[in-house]
C-alpha cells in the first residue's frame, strides 16, 4: 500500500459518520471515573501518611540515639585528683 492509496484510506474513515455511542456510556464512565479518582485520593492520602509517620520515627530515633554527638572514649579511663 503506497502513499496515495494509505490517504485516500484515511479520507474514507474520516468523511464516515462516526459510530452510534451506547447510550449508558456516559453513565459508566462517569461511575468508573469518579472510582479512579476516589482511589487516587485514598492513595496520595496513604502515602502523605506514610511519609510524616516516617519523618515522625526518624526524629524519635535521632533524638534518642544522637547520631551527631561523638561517643565516649572506651579505651583509658579519666584521671582525676593527681
């Protein structure tokens, strides 16, 4: 099929009147639309809780364990009243 003949193809479906739409189509998409973006809204929901349940138990444990502040020296102990 050359290039002309792909055209003339195109411009017979395009000139075509388009098919019959159901007429309860527009009923199910809105119904399958308003349940994807409920789901959508559960799911960022979930997720943004996640993430400040995660931030919330990094702060606890680095308040606890201190990861900045050096550890005590383990290998002499201090001398005190020479």
């Amino acid at each position: 099929m050359n290039r002309t003949e792909r055209e003339a193809t195109v411009r017979r479906i395009m000139e075509q009147a388009p098919p019959p739409v159901p007429p309860d189509l527009y009923a199910e998409v809105m119904r399958r639309g308003a349940r994807m973006v409920r789901r959508r809204r559960l799911v960022r929901r979930t997720l943004w809780l996640l993430l400040c349940a995660v931030a919330v138990a990094f702060l606890v444990w680095a308040m606890m364990a201190r990861p900045w502040v050096e550890p005590p020296s383990q290998t002499t102990p201090p001398y005190t009243g020479w």
